[in-house]
C-alpha cells in the first residue's frame, strides 16, 4: 500500500534531532508523500529548505489563526508573492480557531477571507484549520464557490461535512479517530463518502491512542488506514488506493509522482 500524508508539520523542530531517520521510517511504511503545511512567515523557508530536501514533501503557504500575534500586515503580500514563485500545492494552514483563549475573531475572519482571495487567483486549494468554528468556517467558504480544498482533522457533525461535500470541499482524518470515547468522530469516519476522505497524521501532534502524549510521526499513518478501515469495514488497500487518489486530485501531484521529482504539477 502507498499512502499519502495530507497534513504533516514534518519541519517543525521536533523532527530536528532525527528527521532523516522518521522520514526513512515512513517510506518503510509506505508514506510515499507528505502535504508538509507552512503556518507562519518566518517559517515558509524552513518547510522550503525541508521540502526541497526530501523527494516526496510537498509544500503549502499560510497564516495560521492561532498566531496572530506574530501575522504581520506585510504577510498577506509576502504569501501573495511566494504562492507566485515558490510553487506550492495549497494555501494553507489557514482558518479559524476559537478554542483559544480571547481569540480575535475578526481579524481571523479577515486573515482568512484575504487567503481565500489568494487561493483564487493563483487556483490552488486550501487546506483548512477549523476549531470550534466550522460554522463561520462554512459561511466564510460559501462566499468562494470556486475555491476548493479540505478541512483538516475535521471534527463537526455529519450535517457540517454533508455541506462541506456539497460544496467540493474534502475532510481529513488522523489520531482522534482511534481513540474509543470520540464515537461521533469515528461515527463521521465510518459513513462519509470515501471519495470525500483523506488520511493524515498532523505530526508531531494528535498521536494515536497507541502512542498519547508522544511525538507523532508520518509512520504512524497506517494506524489510521488501519482504524478507518476497522470503522468503515472495509480492506485497508482500497482505503489507501481512494485516499491516496483524493490527495493526488486535490494537490494537483500527478506529475510529480509520476517522475518521482517532488515537484507539483504546474497549472
């Protein structure tokens, strides 16, 4: 089986002291790709540096929610210019997040819309962040009827991805649909459209149950092919064939795959 890793933070620096042994872990276990997500500015080099070091990761730019206080107004410009040059997949991570404490809320709104805007012209996708707040993430997005993209690590109600489907939007899953107590997560991973799914690990964050309060890794992924396979009832190949084919569809990796560059298809 070949898999894909729709979401992973593989240059964050906890990966520092053992990169290249996690990466050649994850090939080991059959993570052929990873969707490597920059969140701050000052980071976009570091997932370019690791990206173009690693055949297989593929980078995306954008502002996360959870930090504005570090989002510069200069930093919607900057990420105009690298979404120009430095060919990515996605915009991304971006959205919304109300978890947090005294969250601005709307200058995360206006954060997100001016990504959107961003994502249209340069017709790339956009990889979500939505904590409590799908439902301004979904209001935000009907406004973009010709934007695409997933939102990551989903954890709404059936009616909310329903929505999302309709709207050509695609769901992922990774650690929290192993763990016993979230049954309307599992339940969501177990009757979803497969064509509306993919798989990711979010490393170095939301581990499996098999390994809270560690590290996460993009060799943990097979666990979650393994769980979702478990909920849906169905085998683990056509699960990673049909997640695999999503990610490929949405990112636009075909040539990149096919010439095992780790660069995206262009256009």
């Amino acid at each position: 089986m070949i898999l894909i890793d729709s979401h992973c933070h593989f240059d964050d620096e906890r990966f520092d002291a053992d990169r290249e042994a996690a990466y050649r872990r994850a090939l080991s276990a059959g993570v052929e790709s990873q969707v490597v997500p920059g969140i701050r500015s000052e980071w976009w080099p570091r997932v370019k540096r690791i990206c173009g070091q690693y055949t297989g990761l593929w980078p995306a730019y954008g502002l996360h929610p959870m930090f504005m206080d570090v989002h510069r107004a200069s930093d919607i410009s900057l990420l105009d210019n690298w979404l120009q040059t430095e060919n990515p997949v996605a915009v991304g991570e971006c959205g919304l997040d109300f978890f947090i404490d005294e969250p601005d809320r709307e200058g995360q709104r206006r954060l997100f819309e001016a990504q959107l805007d961003l994502a249209k012209r340069h017709g790339l996708p956009v990889i979500v962040h939505a904590r409590r707040a799908l439902e301004d993430v979904l209001n935000i997005l009907r406004r973009y009827p010709d934007v695409r993209g997933v939102v990551h690590s989903f954890s709404g109600s059936e009616q909310q991805a329903r929505r999302l489907i309709d709207m050509g939007f695609l769901m992922s899953f990774g650690g929290p649909i192993t763990y016993p107590r979230a049954r309307r997560l599992r339940h969501l991973a177990a009757v979803l459209p497969l064509e509306s799914i993919m798989i990711e690990t979010d490393s170095p964050d939301q581990p499996d149950v098999d390994i809270r309060g560690g590290r996460n890794e993009p060799v943990r992924l097979p666990r979650i092919l393994a769980e979702l396979g478990a909920l849906r009832k169905e085998s683990e190949q056509d699960i990673a064939a049909v997640t695999r084919a999503n990610a490929i569809r949405l990112f636009g990796l075909e040539k990149g795959l096919d010439n095992g560059s780790g660069a995206p298809a262009q256009g």
